[in-house]
C-alpha cells in the first residue's frame, strides 16, 4: 500500500481563499463594534486570519466592509 504524504484535497482549498488589504471586521450590525481594521484573510471554511496569525470564529464576525462594490 502507498500513502501519500499530500493532502487530499491538495491546493483546492485555495481557490476559496478571500484575501482583502483594507477591511474593516465588525462584530455587530450597527458598526460600533470594530473587531480589526487592515489586512485579512478569509478562509474556505468560514473563519477570518488576520496577519498576527489570530482567528477570528465565524460567529464572532457580524460582517466585513471590503470597501469594493
């Protein structure tokens, strides 16, 4: 038997990868909460990287203004 020392999925999770230099992360809907502001990273399943390597839960995070339209 050969096993293979890639990861299954290989770089797929890559594609679902969001990548912003100017976000703002908020935790509420009225905005008065600011979780970060500056470069994320979104992952494929839901949680948001910021540069310092800390995560944020997707349940944390309200939403995240990108500034694109």
């Amino acid at each position: 038997m050969v096993i293979s020392s890639e990861p299954v999925w290989g770089n797929a999770m890559d594609d679902f990868v969001q990548e912003y230099q100017n976000a703002i992360v908020y935790a509420d809907k009225e905005q008065g909460t600011v979780l970060h502001e500056g470069e994320v990273r979104i992952l494929a399943n839901g949680w948001v990287k910021l540069p310092t390597g800390r995560l944020f839960s997707p349940d944390a995070v309200h939403h995240i203004d990108t500034g694109t339209v």
